[in-house]
C-alpha cells in the first residue's frame, strides 16, 4: 500500500514539471524563460499584420545568419546622425519593439535626446519612402524612436539577453565601419554633394530662364491682326492654332489648295480635320493623293458660296478676314467668335 502511494505522488510530480515545461513566458529580463518565436528573415520581409512578434529565445537562441553589412544596410541618417530605427533593433536583438522602448524608457536617465529620440511624422514619412524595409512603420500606432550609436550601446544594458548582448557588438562595429567608410571616401562624397548642389543650383537658373521665354514668347490671342506682307506671321499664326487642337479641325473656306493640306498635317496624331469648300477637280486630286499616304483629311463640298471663312478649333471658332492660302497677302484678321461650332455647321446646311 505504501508503495503505491509513493507511486501515486511520483506521478504527480512528473505531470507537474510537464506543465511547467511547457509555460511560454514572452519576457527577455529573465534568461530561463522562454519567447515564442519566429525567424528574422533576410531584415527586408516585414508582417505588417504582427509587427510585434518575438523572434528568440532568450537563454537559448535560435539565431538566423546575420553579419555585419545586412546591420549597416539598416543604419540610416537623421537629424544629421547615424541611427538605428527602434523597428530594426527589436529584430535584431529577437525582442518586440513595444519591449524595446519600454526597457528604455524604464531606465530613462541613460537615454538623454542625444542618445534616442523619436522621430516626428514627417521624419517617418522620409524613412518609410527611402527604406523599403522600413514600409510597415507606416502601420505603426505611434511613432518610431531612433538610436544613435551612444544609444545602442546603452541598450545591450537594459536588454538582458545572450543574443542582444552578442547582437550590440556587431551593431557598434556596423557603426565603426560606417564612420571609418566616410572618412575614407570624405573627398569623393564632398564631390557627389558639390555636383548635387550644383545640379539644383543649374536646374534653378533654367526654371527662370524658361519662365523668362514663356512671358516674352507671343501668345495666341484671341484676335490678331495682320498688315499687308505678313505673310509668315499669318501662316505661323494659323499653325498654332491647328497646332493646338485636342479633338477637330474644320475649315470652312471657299478657296483651298495643297497648302491647306500641309497645314492640317501639322496636327495632333488624335486630332479629325474636315474641309468644308466648294468642288475643284485639281484639289480633289490633290487630296486624293494625300490621303493615300498620310492621315485622312475628309471634304464636304459646300451646298452654297460662302462669303465668310471660318476655322473651328475644338470648342472655338475663329472668324477669318482671308482664305487660309491668302492670309498675310493683304490686310486680314482672325478674331475668335462667342458662337459655338454647331450653331455655324448647322447653318452651312
């Protein structure tokens, strides 16, 4: 009987110290207790779902390769100084981030601003779009803090674990190799600053100066007048205008030849141009041949002489003093009308 008994208890021990093999405790200060964990991967895959999962175990960790140059890839400028955001210290360290600032915080008095301060919006905003790895802080309910080097060696004091403790020494050299990677190449990047300087400086300069054409270059007015001879400024006129166009052109002018063509085919590639003039075989002809090789222009033959010309641009309509072929020849204006284009295409029928 009394054996039994003995062997009643023993069993209950043994199923005691099963449960408390298997309590999961996700606090880092003590080393005997264990963290639910998850790898770090390759630092650039982040889970912007559970951005505070835990990646070690803290007596015993599971560590995943990480050197040197994958630390540096993560220091990033701010303020003027090498940091490391709080996002990118949890993972390394196989704490949560929510962990990390609160063992800082606790121990507020070896943390002054110089050492870790947090970043304001538009600080995370620049981060976020110049790091790819750094897109979940976007999720983030509060603002991330930042650590400087001084900072970084603080926190191997507060997180007590064997991988955070391993994991700052490689920080503090990343950070070393990272100064000593500017000293040595000071000159060249003095000189990369000096041509980005210059290049703004450059870009400057032609923003006024072509600010400077756009005032003093001629504009399309809304009514222009031509003196006898001014050829070359009517016609250039005319081809602004068809050049302008979004949607249509129609021309409704008694007197057309193969310039007019030419005209028309300074015109967008999405642009329709329509010719409404009376019949001559020699233009038939001549538009024939045209549209055999470039874009079509169509001809609607006009059921009654005209005496007026008019050039439909979109939505406008412009009152010509001239056939198209003869403007600048003599004295001749083009005003712009307060008509809508269908009011003058019905009236042509």
């Amino acid at each position: 009987m009394q054996n039994k008994n003995e062997d009643i208890g023993m069993a209950k021990k043994s199923k005691k110290k099963e449960d408390e093999t298997k309590k999961v405790v996700a606090k880092c200060d003590n080393p005997n207790e264990v963290v639910a964990a998850r790898p770090l991967v390759a630092f650039q895959e982040r889970n912007c779902d559970h951005p505070e999962e835990v990646i070690a175990n803290c007596d015993n960790p599971q560590e995943t390769a990480l050197s040197q140059y994958d630390i540096e890839k993560l220091i990033v400028t701010v303020r003027g100084e090498q940091v490391l955001i709080d996002q990118d210290i949890a993972r390394i360290y196989g704490v949560t981030t929510g962990r990390l600032n609160e063992q800082a915080k606790r121990n507020i008095a070896r943390f002054p601003e110089s050492f870790r301060f947090q970043l304001t919006k538009e600080e995370r905003d620049e981060v976020i779009a110049n790091c790819e790895n750094l897109r979940s802080l976007k999720f983030y309910p509060s603002l991330p803090y930042a650590y400087t080097e001084q900072g970084i060696g603080q926190l191997s004091t507060v997180v007590h674990s064997k991988i955070a403790i391993k994991r700052s020494i490689m920080i503090m050299n990343a950070f070393v190799a990272m100064r000593r990677f500017m000293v040595q190449n000071a000159g060249i990047l003095m000189r990369i600053a000096h041509l980005e300087k210059h290049q703004i400086e450059t870009d400057q300069k032609m923003d006024i100066l072509l600010d400077r054409m756009d005032k003093q270059s001629p504009k399309l007015l809304p009514e222009q007048i031509f003196a006898t001879g001014c050829v070359w400024d009517a016609w250039t006129y005319v081809s602004d205008l068809v050049r302008s166009a979004k949607q249509r052109i129609v021309l409704i002018d008694n007197f057309v030849d193969d310039r007019v063509l030419s005209l028309l085919d300074k015109r967008a590639d999405n642009v329709d141009a329509t010719i409404h003039s009376r019949y001559y075989e020699s233009f038939q002809t001549d538009l024939k041949k045209h549209n055999e090789q470039y874009r079509e222009i169509k001809f609607i033959q006009l059921p009654q002489k005209n005496h007026d010309r008019f050039l439909i641009i979109d939505d406008d309509v412009y009152l010509l003093g001239a056939s198209v072929k003869d403007m600048g020849v003599g004295m001749c204006a083009v005003t712009k009308m307060q008509v809508s284009p269908e009011t003058v295409l019905q009236l042509l029928k």
